[in-house]
C-alpha cells in the first residue's frame, strides 16, 4: 500500500475512534433508559432481561433462560444454542438451516 493511501487509511480510522468515542453515551442512552425504565432493552429483534437472566426472540416470543442456552460468537452474529438440545433437533436445525441468533450490526 502506497504511503498516501496508508495516511488516508489511518485518518479514516482516527475519525472513526474520535466519533465513536463522542456518540458512545448517546447510543447506549437508548439501552439504559429501557432498561431502567421497563426491566429491558431490545437490540436487534431481542429483547434482554439481565434481573431475571433472559432473553427473548420478539419474532417468535421465544424466551430463553440463561442457565440453560449458550452464547456462542460467530461471524457477524451470537449463537444462541440450547445446552440440553437433543440429537435430532441438533440435525433438523442443521439441515433446515434453523441456527438462532443475535445479530452484531445494530449498536
């Protein structure tokens, strides 16, 4: 990579850190006032009750407690896989395509 294209890289990236930075407070504002608000806050189609240790799919008013899935990173989203899910509904998930999961593009 050229030198003029290294310098317009690390500028862009030194943008983006000082905006980051400045909006932080400002996009979690909307997360804690839920939260403190209505016991919640929703991200991405989810909703996360940290008191009662759950999580819910608003699609399809699915809730999971927290004991019993695990949070799994993966590329672009979090897995959210049953800990004590059977074989069988293991391989129709994974034939039908039926992963769960929490996308990572919304904050």
């Amino acid at each position: 990579m050229s030198n003029s294209k290294l310098s317009s890289v690390e500028h862009v990236e030194n943008l983006f850190s000082v905006i980051s930075q400045k909006s932080w407070d400002n996009r979690v504002l909307k997360y804690t006032k839920n939260l403190n608000d209505l016991g919640y806050f929703e991200y991405n189609g989810w909703r996360f009750y940290p008191k009662q240790r759950k999580i819910q799919d608003i699609k399809n008013n699915k809730y999971y407690d927290l004991k019993s899935v695990k949070l799994l990173k993966s590329y672009g989203f979090i897995a959210v896989k049953e800990k004590n899910e059977c074989l069988g509904s293991k391989l129709v998930k994974s034939l039908v395509g039926g992963q769960i999961g929490i996308s990572e593009l919304g904050l």
